[in-house]
C-alpha cells in the first residue's frame, strides 16, 4: 500500500471485532511511527500500549466513571468553544450518524449511545497512548500530532484499522496508574487500533472533506 491509497482508505473506526493484535504487529507499527520527524530531532514523545487485562481494567474503569457522571480530566484541555463554521461540521457529523441503522437502542439518545462507545474505547483490543513531558510547549504537542497520524498510516500497512479519539484519554489518571506512567508525563492522545466490524453499519461512514479550492492557497505557481 502506498501512502496515498493509505491517507485515502483510512478512516476513523467505531466498531472493533475483538480479536487481538499481536505483540510484533504493534512493535512493526511503532518502529515505522518513530520516523516522524519532530523539532530538532526531539522525539518528545513517550509511547504506552494497553491491551488485554489492562486495557480492560482501563476500560471498566472509564464505564463506571462515566455512569457515576463524572467529567472528564484532560491533561490537555478541551476547546470550550468552537468558531461556527467548525460547530456546522460538528452538526453536520452528528446529523450523518443519526442515519444510521443500529447506532442506538430504541429510546435511546444518539450522543448517549455515542458517548457510551466512546466510554468503552469502541471496543478496540489495542490503544496506544501518546504521552510528553510536562515541561514542553505545544510546539512539542505538533510533533505529537505528526506521529498520531504515522501511527494510523504504519497501521493501515499491516491491515490494522484505528480510531484516534479524546475520550480515549478521559481519566488520565486511571491510565497513569495502569501503566506506571510518571506524573511528569501529560498524557496527551490515545489511538485504538484493531479489525473493524465490517457488519455494524456504524463503519460504513465516511465523512466529507472540504472542497481543495476552498483550503488551499497557492500564489506563484
């Protein structure tokens, strides 16, 4: 697969089956990532994997927090608003999953359904999380963002689909204390990773992209 059949098939999964990726199949998928490129050859990133018991202790734990009602925690703060023209995609999102067959329980609301996957890490064997010293700039959350996306195309060469998601990193602190991450480490992203569900109807989405004319600028070509 080249990089670009890559960019073009890869898209964001809601629904794992849950056989599991291997030990090797992760390593491979790293040591590609790793290449990214980062300011001054920094590589501030530190990688953490959960997957089997852990990753469902982490998983349990995120669930009851999330039926006790208890917000989120980001190491990273949230956007507490968004500009319009980013909230009508938001909408225009939400709109296209209310679509789709299956998505909720009958009565159920569609954000409460979306929500309640998202809680449980969309049933994704592997999630790897993205961490970095406090100490950095959000220069060094870039070069982060850079090897999110290196993970995710590494991934698509060996067959294994992935999910990058906020609430994957919800409760950091319950994810600190399963993976020994030290308290200087912000815990940044989290990515799942796994074999979609090619039955739920849920995977079937593609979202739309903007127009190129209306993103890209080019003067003096």
């Amino acid at each position: 697969m080249n990089v670009i059949e890559a960019l073009d098939s890869r898209t964001s999964i809601r629904a794992f089956r849950p056989d599991p990726v291997s030990r090797e199949t992760i390593l491979k998928i790293t040591a590609a990532a790793i290449r990214s490129p980062s300011w001054a050859n920094t590589q501030p990133w530190e990688i953490y994997v959960a997957a089997g018991e852990a990753l469902n202790r982490l998983r349990q734990g995120f669930q009851d927090r999330q039926r006790k009602g208890m917000p989120r925690n980001l190491d990273l703060p949230a956007p507490q608003k968004w500009p319009d023209t980013l909230q009508k995609r938001i909408a225009a999102l939400m709109a296209d999953r209310s679509k789709i067959p299956e998505v909720t329980s009958p009565g159920q609301d569609l954000r409460q359904a979306m929500m309640d996957r998202n809680y449980r890490f969309f049933d994704a064997p592997v999630v790897v999380y993205l961490c970095m010293d406090r100490a950095l700039t959000p220069w060094s959350v870039f070069d982060i963002g850079m090897l999110s996306q290196s993970i995710m195309l590494a991934a698509q060469e060996f067959g294994v689909d992935s999910i990058p998601a906020v609430m994957l990193v919800a409760y950091p602190d319950l994810i600190r204390a399963e993976l020994d991450i030290l308290p200087d480490l912000l815990v940044l992203f989290g990515i799942g990773l796994g074999y979609r569900d090619a039955q739920q109807p849920l995977n079937q989405l593609r979202t739309a992209r903007r127009p190129l004319d209306e993103v890209v600028r080019i003067k003096g070509l």
